[in-house]
C-alpha cells in the first residue's frame, strides 16, 4: 500500500506547474537536490514515472496527468479541511447576541437543535423593550447579531426574512356564545373586554389595534397583563376575551378551554421577521447560525402546521 505525504504532493505539483525542478525549488525555498530526491521518491512509491524529460525541461506523462488530478483534489481537499477546522475553532466560547420584540418558542427550539451541532456556543437574549435596561446588559448603540420581531407585511430584504406569517385570531372563552361560531368580523368586538399581555406598545397590541381604528372604534383594555401566559390562563378560565397569534401561541392554544374564532372582516395577519448584523464584525458563529436558523425555521413551521392543521 503507498503511504504518500502531503509534502510530496505539493512538490509534484509545483514541479508540474513550472515544468523544471529549478524553478520549482526556488518557489519553494527549498534545495533542488532535495526536491529532486522527493519527487524521486515519490515515483518510486507510485511505481511509475510521472515526468519525462525533453532537453532541458521536463513534462508530465500520461501517468503524470492521471495522477495530477487526484494530486490537485488532495490538496484541495486538505486546504477545506483546514479552513473548516479554523472556523470552527473560531466558534469555541463564541456569544451569539439576539435581541427580540416577540416570544418565539421555534426560535428557541432552533437554539437548542443548534447547541447540539456546536455546543460551545453561547446565546444571550434581549429584550428590545428594556434593550438599554441595565439588567439586559446591554449597552445604547450595541448592534445585536440578531433581531426577531414582528412586522404587519413581510420584510425581506439583503440582511433579512420572514420567518412565518400567521393568522390574529379572536380568543373566546367556551361561556361566551361567540365561541361556537366559526368566524367573526372585527366590528363585532367593539364592546367586548379585551385582556392585553404588556407592555402596551407590542406588536400584536399594536396591529390589532391599528385594525380597529380603521374600523371605527379603540378595543377595550378590560385587562393588562404581564404576559401572555396569563392571557392565556384567564382566558381559559372564562375571562374576557383576547387577540390570539395562531403559530407563537400555538402550544397554549392546545391546552383548552377557550376557542380561536377566525377574522374575517378583516383578516388579520402579522409576520415574524429575522435580521442579522450585515456590517461591522461578524462572527462565523453567527454566520453558521443565520444559515442554520432559515433552513431549520421554516421545515419547523410546516411540521407544526400539519400536526395543528393551522392554515
């Protein structure tokens, strides 16, 4: 079996490139004798010649030629190899920084399934609401690698994509006689007690209200609360009534006691949005993320799509 050294690849192919062994040597700051024994030797271990000398020069031969090709996907080889080992040295203690407007338990989910792939990377999450809080540690004009939020209309540009869009539903405790109806418009609502999830100025709070003004009316704040954990439990438990994004709430809305009831007049939609950091520096971590995130989001959204039979 030839046990062939990557040095002896190198210099054959620098000799085949530069068809003399002087020239060779020169560039490869090493002695021509000692380049001629190497590329000797390696003959010798291949069994066959691979130059032929004409004059003062020498040329590959046929055997040469076969064996330059697999010569050059060697090296080729071996140069990926390295690169990917750098980048993934570069990847060890790494910080993958991720601030959001919006809860996204797929994104959490693509944290995870990433963590297991490269598990010395760190991820630090925000809160763009308290992006400057002292408790974020986040300092004013830090650029995160990462925002998620939500838009009205898709947002997809260079450094950005939609993730998934998905229907604002009317949650409806089962004691309210609306619950048994399959669509509702929004004009229906105006004098209905809403329970809102805080702070007041989120995305969904803002769309869904944005959409009631263009119908004449403000939604009536019965509730604010923390979060939607607790929008969720109180709707279970028959009070008041609230907006309800069908995908980011999906594993609650599995729990019961109250009905999602589809808009129709208008229907409402919002979308979930990713952008990644295009300028300044930017991790390899964070660019193996990125990649990671928009393969592995959306295959997400469909599996949870078909097991729910969300539209």
């Amino acid at each position: 079996m030839v046990d062939l050294e990557l040095r002896q690849i190198q210099y054959f192919l620098k000799v085949a490139e530069h068809q003399n062994v002087s020239r060779a040597a020169e560039e490869l700051h090493v002695a021509q004798p000692a380049l001629s024994k190497t590329i000797h030797g390696l003959e010798e271990d291949l069994g066959v010649k691979l130059f032929t000398r004409v004059g003062n020069r020498i040329q590959l031969n046929e055997a040469g030629r076969i064996f330059m090709q697999y010569a050059r996907k060697v090296t080729t080889d071996f140069a990926n190899v390295r690169q990917e080992l750098e980048d993934f040295k570069r990847t060890d203690n790494a910080t993958v920084t991720i601030q959001q407007d919006i809860s996204f338990a797929v994104l959490f989910q693509a944290v995870i399934e990433f963590n297991r792939l490269y598990p010395s990377v760190n991820f630090k999450f925000y809160n763009s609401v308290y992006a400057t809080d002292e408790r974020n540690e986040m300092t004013a004009g830090m650029t995160p690698d990462f925002e998620v939020y939500s838009t009205a209309a898709p947002d997809n540009t260079a450094n950005s994509r939609t993730l998934v869009k998905e229907k604002i539903q009317f949650g409806d405790p089962f004691s309210n006689p609306l619950s048994r109806r399959s669509s509702i418009s929004l004009e229906e609502l105006k004098n209905m007690d809403f329970l809102f999830s805080g702070p007041l100025h989120t995305s969904i709070n803002d769309i869904m209200t944005m959409h009631c003004q263009l119908h004449g009316f403000r939604p009536r704040h019965f509730m604010d609360v923390t979060s939607r954990d607790d929008v969720n439990y109180l709707l279970r438990n028959g009070l008041g009534v609230a907006f309800v994004p069908e995908m980011t709430w999906y594993y609650m809305t599995r729990e019961g006691g109250y009905k999602l009831v589809t808009l129709d007049n208008p229907e409402c939609r919002r979308c979930i949005n990713i952008r990644w950091k295009d300028s300044g520096y930017i991790s390899k971590a964070s660019v193996l993320f990125r990649d990671f995130v928009l393969d592995y989001i959306p295959k997400e959204i469909e599996n949870i799509r078909r097991e729910y039979s969300l539209e």
